[in-house]
C-alpha cells in the first residue's frame, strides 16, 4: 500500500523523528517540497497523542497462505489500539493502524497524504467490508467504539484485529457476504492468537458485518510512505460532501 512521490519519502522520515533542530529543519524544507512538489492527494502534518483504549494482541501474517489454510504464522506482539492524534491546527482525531506495523511512537509527527480507499488500493469488497465496520461500530459523536466503558478495551483491541483480517487476508472474493463468511483468527493467512475475551468480540463484530444489508460510511486512508499506514472516518462536512456526492450510502449507525 506504500507509494509516493521522492518528496514525501523525505518528508517521512524527517516527521518519524522526534523534536530537536534536525526536526524543524526536516519540516521547514518539507513544506517547500510540497509547495512546489505535484500531488493528486491532500497532505497534512499531524502527531501521535496516544494510544488509547486496546490492548497488546500476538498477531502473524504470511502472506501466501489461503483463507482457509492452517499453516502456521510467527506471531508478534500488536499494539491493537485506536491512536489519538492532533493535526496541524490542534484538532484531534481518531485513527486505526491498516498495517500491522511497526507501530507509531507517542509524541512523534507524521506527514499523512490523505486517500480514498479506491486509491490506496484496497479494492471494494474490502471497502465494503470496512464502511459497514465503521457505521456499526464506531460512535459517530465520539469516534469511538461502541459498547460498555468497561469492555471498551477489549472492544477496540477486536475492531483493530477486524481491520487487519480485511486488509491482510486473502479472501480471494469479490463478493463482501463472502468474503465476511471466511474471516477467522485461527486460520489463512493473518491470524491472531487473542486473548478470550478479544476472540469473542472480534466473532460478534464479524457476525454483525452485513446484517440487514451492508452500510455505508465515509472513511479516508492516512498514507505515510515510511511509517504505519491509518484509516479514519472522513471529519464532516467533507463526509456530508461525499455522501451527497454519492460516493457512500446514507449512514447508519446501529447495529443490525
């Protein structure tokens, strides 16, 4: 999912560093690269505030085996968590890791060129799949998961292995009913050796993909070409926009 100009190669590094006059240095030129640089993509700064409700999860990727194959995966330890950050103007937003790492550093700036999910190449059964995700499982008020404070952890550490079971799994379908049907942690080729507790809730949010017909939601990919790819819910208005464009159907956000 990785592309992009020399320019915001550069300026991806540089952002990936912490504080100090190489920083500011790195910023001040970067910005006159995007000045005079072309790009089709929307470009901003924003920092990692923190990582919030989630929790650490043992998850592999081999990217060969099919959905249903039982091979086995080297597992690492994910930070399965919704990220927290502030843009350049000091509004905050919530975001989900699309890759599996590495993940972001705390306090740490990053340069995002804002996507659609066409053009980070995530196809539209994926698309499908992770609009219905977001309009049935994130509170639109609060960007957050939906469902009790005291589950909210577990909740989100499952909504994020959600995330990473339709990028990374090879579902080999271009029909969403389908491809909702053969996601599993246990098998193909991401797989997750979660906690109980996170394993049925990633089985609940899977369950609910599709009921009653697959929703629509506004979301946008945040690409950085060196660091952990994002995905968010589209800020109003430029959701509002979509939407009457008709580029997403009208949202709703209960549960089927």
């Amino acid at each position: 999912m990785k592309r992009g100009n020399g320019h915001a190669r550069t300026i991806g590094r540089c952002l990936a560093a912490r504080g100090g006059r190489p920083l500011a240095r790195c910023i001040a030129a970067g910005l006159v690269a995007c000045a005079v640089a072309s790009s089709a993509d929307a470009a901003f700064v924003a920092s990692l505030v923190a990582r919030t409700e989630g929790r650490s999860e043992l998850c592999g990727h081999a990217a060969t085996l099919a959905w249903d194959a039982s091979g086995s995966v080297t597992m690492h330890a994910r930070a399965a968590f919704q990220h927290d950050f502030e843009d350049g103007e000091g509004t905050p937003f919530q975001s989900w890791a699309l890759e599996l790492g590495p993940a972001l550093d705390g306090g740490a700036m990053y340069l995002f060129e804002q996507r659609t999910l066409g053009a980070a190449g995530l196809g539209a059964m994926r698309a499908t799949l992770l609009e219905d995700l977001f309009a049935r499982w994130i509170d639109p008020a609060t960007n957050r998961v939906i469902g009790p404070h005291a589950s909210r952890a577990t909740i989100s550490a499952a909504f994020q292995l959600v995330v990473w079971e339709i990028v990374h799994e090879n579902l080999d379908t271009a029909d969403a009913g389908v491809a909702r049907a053969r996601m599993t942690l246990g098998l193909g080729a991401f797989q997750a050796d979660a906690s109980a507790t996170t394993a049925s809730a990633f089985s609940e949010i899977v369950e609910s993909l599709g009921a009653g017909g697959f929703l629509g939601s506004g979301l946008e990919v945040l690409a950085n070409p060196v660091a952990q790819d994002q995905i968010r819910a589209v800020p109003a208005p430029a959701a509002a926009l979509a939407l009457l464009a008709g580029l997403g159907a009208p949202v709703r956000r209960r549960r089927g």
